[in-house]
C-alpha cells in the first residue's frame, strides 16, 4: 500500500509528460492516491508504535544505504495530508492558460515527493523526496504565477535552495556522527543510536543547530521569513495549497522525525532559542500580518505566523505537546489550503486583491464567501474544527514543562506571550472576512460568478475533514501518541 500511495501522482506526472490527457488523468491518480492512503489510514494499528507496511531495497549494504518507506502514526497522519490536499489541489485547477500538462505534472510530482519524503525511512531519499517536490514548486510560481511573479520565484529558489544544503550538511554530519557498527542512513537505526548515547552530547550541538536552521528555513522560521509570503502570493492557487498545507510542514515533520529523538540533548540545550524564535514567528509575524493590506500577503503572513504555535509544540518535548503539533500541522494544512484556495478564486473576479478594492463579494459569491468564513473560523481555532484540539494540546503541553507552583519557567512565559497570538489571528482574520466579503463594494454592485460545481466539492472536502477530526481529534492523537512513547516519558 505505501508504494502505491507513493509512486501513483508520480507515475500520473510522467504519463501527463508522455501525452496522457493531464486533467482526468490527474485527478484520477490523485482520487486513488487518497482512497489508498484512506484505507492505509483506516487499517493502521493504533497500539504499535513501530513502523508498518515497511517495503526495503538493499541498495549500498556497506553505507547502509537502502530504498525504504514505511509508516507510523506520525508519517501515517503527514501522508492522508498530503493525499487530501494533492485531490484539492487538482479540483482547484481549472483554466490553465498554456503548458497545462506541464503544470498538472508538477502539482503531482509535489503531491508524490511530499508523501515520499513522509514515508521514507532513509534519510538519503527523505532528503531527495523533499527535492524533488520542491523543483515544481520554483516552474509553478516563476511560469504560472501572477504579480512579480519572476522575482518571486528566484527569492523562494535561494532561501530554500540555501535551507537545503545547510540541512544537507547537517544530515551527512549526523550520518557521520554514529560510530562504525551503527552508521546507518536507516532512520530508526539512528533513533537507537540517539537513545542509547552513542552520539556524545558535543556532537549533538552543532548538529542541532544546522538542522534547526535548514528546516528552520524551509519552514519559515523567523528571521528566514520573508520568501513565504511573496512565494504564496505570486503562485497559482493550487500551488500555494500544495506548499504551504503540505509542503512546508516537511521541516516540521523532520524536526519531529530526526532531531528530536537522535538529538535530544542537543534539543534540551537549544530549548530557549527555539522559544525565542517561536515567539518572534506568533507576535512580531502577528502584529506584521494584522499591518498587511492586501488579501494574499495577509494570508501568507498567517501561515507565517501560525508555524509558531507547532514550534511551541515542538520545542516542549513531551507527548503532549508534539502530538498536539503533529495534530497542528495536519489541521493547519487544511484550512490554509482552504483560504487559498477561495482566494484564488476571488483573485480571478476582481482587478485587485487590496482590502480597499474588495467588499461585498458575498452577495455574489455566497458559497465562496461561506467557505472562506469557516477556513478562517479554522484557522482561529474555533471549537469544532481540528485546529481547536491541536492548539489546547500544544499550549497544555508546553504550559506543563517544568511547571512549578512558585514561579513560572520560561515555557510558562512563551506560552502565555503566546497565548496572545490567538487575539491577533482572530483580529485580521475576521476583518479579512469583512472587507473582502462584507459591506458595499467600493465600485457598485458587479455581477461575479460563484465557485464551480467541482471546487465546491474539493472545498467541501477540506472544511468536513477538519470538522471530523475537529469533534473526533482522538482518531489522530491514538494514531500519533505511540509514535513519542518511545522518545518521551509522559508526565503525570
């Protein structure tokens, strides 16, 4: 079942290259890709913290170097993601004005290097997964972008080339750092060596910090924002859904997978620097996006600045809390997927995506207007949707560490700082609802056509997925607690 949800958008990609007609041929893999990884989801077994449906081939036995994909709770979750929004995705595109075979392919080869780079167990091809999503991420903004569409797309492609190679060093120092009998590109090999202390606390260090800053990078860990924004409000609709809902949890996903487990001294020693920047992404990129004028750049900031409260997750190290930020990730990666894709819609409507140039589109764009509204309602953590149960499991989780009675750590504090960054999502979220689909329009009443029969069902989609798991959040956390059993000892 793993190579099947793995490889089935990357062989559609190569078939729509060979002249298979790109939109049925599309959305048909991408439809099988989610019944896959449903039925993967839906089979799994809750009580094994172990890896399942492991598929290994032997590639370099002296390097200890090997093709294999398996799933846990956590990659398990990480993959229904990426196959739930690749679908949406696909839906979502409609009218591609030239190469648009060209351009199915690269959404597919995003869908199918994200769900690769998940379910890798070797860190050779979890590195070289995440590649080759990221080169169609480049062509679809620099080709098929809008605004300053070039210069975009070279920022993007220099922040995260250079995230990139730092996180390459990082992981061939990691590799190197094993000794003899254990050096292994396996992953769960190198958990074990981690665990057991063969990697020695002053090798840890720097370690940890060029992971922290490559997938800091690719996150868009403050100060290595400002490509996220420009990137999502240049690029095409779908592929802003297919980066910043899936894509850019990549980082996140690897701090989970790899430096906390194999390096949780170095974790504990970097603890208040993480904090630090954490809080700069919820209360500096807050107050940043709540300044935004425009639609587009209001709602790449938010991705921005919503990355804070799974680094809280993170950085708490304890089960709570990183299963409530795998939880965050999966939620968050539905209704950002959601809001862009309605933005994207409302931008082929209008001459402008200002705040001042918008208003009143409900009333000719009610379905939009109210799929908007509950994305945004998402987004803010409103009890119902998936975020609500995501975001009470970081702040619990990191409010927890080290607790004391008598005086407050320094989790105690950045938690409660950001619990501040909840006031200010719902500050521009909800006036980006009113300006935009509220009020009189500022140039009279214009007759604008509503969301498609199609990309009512993909949205559809997004908004009942997250009000499941919004009122059965335990069918995930069951799924990825077991995951940090073996890492964390739970505190009661």
């Amino acid at each position: 079942m793993v190579l099947l949800i793995t490889f089935t958008p990357i062989l559609a990609a190569v078939l729509i290259m060979l002249g298979s007609p790109a939109r049925i041929t599309a959305l048909i893999a991408s439809s099988f890709t989610l019944f896959f990884a449903a039925l993967e989801f839906l089979g799994f077994n809750p009580r094994s913290g172990v890896f399942q449906d492991v598929r290994s081939i032997s590639i370099s036995p002296d390097l200890g170097l090997s093709f294999t994909l398996g799933l846990d709770g956590l990659s398990l979750v990480m993959v229904l993601l990426a196959a739930i929004i690749l679908l949406a995705a696909i839906w979502f595109t409609d009218d591609v004005e030239h190469h648009e075979s060209e351009f199915y392919a690269c959404l597919l080869f995003i869908g199918g290097g994200a769900i690769g780079a998940f379910a890798s167990l070797d860190l050779f091809f979890f590195y070289a997964f995440h590649e080759l999503a990221l080169i169609p991420t480049f062509l679809l903004i620099g080709i098929w972008g809008t605004g300053n569409r070039r210069a975009a797309a070279w920022k993007v492609t220099i922040y995260l080339a250079l995230g990139s190679f730092i996180l390459l060093i990082g992981l061939i120092m990691l590799y190197r750092a094993v000794p003899p009998p254990m050096r292994s590109f396996d992953i769960r090999v190198l958990q074990v060596a981690g665990s057991t202390g063969r990697i020695g606390a002053a090798a840890q260090s720097p370690i940890y910090l060029l992971l922290l800053a490559g997938f800091g990078i690719l996150i868009s860990l403050v100060p290595f924002h400002t490509w996220a924004p420009e990137a999502y409000a240049s690029a095409p609709a779908p592929a802003a859904m297919l980066h910043a809902g899936v894509l850019k949890k990549f980082g996140l996903y690897g701090l989970l997978r790899i430096a906390l487990p194999i390096l949780p001294d170095a974790a504990r020693q970097w603890s208040n620097l993480l904090l630090a920047l954490l809080l700069a992404n919820i209360i500096y990129i807050g107050l940043v996006t709540i300044a935004q004028r425009r639609l587009d750049w209001m709602l790449g900031y938010s991705s921005v600045m919503h990355m804070g409260y799974i680094f809280l997750g993170i950085a708490s190290a304890n089960v709570l809390g990183v299963t409530g930020a795998a939880v965050l990730m999966f939620a968050h990666g539905l209704s950002i997927a959601l809001l862009f894709a309605v933005t994207g819609e409302v931008r082929k409507r209008v001459s402008s995506l200002d705040f001042d140039a918008l208003g009143g589109l409900a009333k000719s764009m009610p379905v939009a207007a109210f799929a908007f509204g509950l994305g945004a309602f998402a987004a803010i953590g409103l009890p119902g949707f998936a975020n609500f149960p995501a975001e009470i499991m970081v702040v619990f989780g990191a409010f927890r560490d080290g607790f004391d009675y008598q005086n407050f750590h320094a989790f105690q504090w950045a938690t409660v700082l950001a619990l501040w960054g909840v006031v200010m999502s719902t500050v521009y979220m909800l006036r980006a609802y009113r300006r935009t689909f509220w009020g009189a329009p500022p140039e009279g009443d214009v007759a604008i056509g509503d969301l498609k029969f199609t990309f009512r069902f993909a949205a559809a989609m997004l908004i009942a997925v997250s009000i499941f798991f919004g009122f059965f959040p335990q069918m995930l956390v069951q799924k990825i607690s077991p995951t940090f059993g073996n890492y964390f000892a739970i505190s009661r």
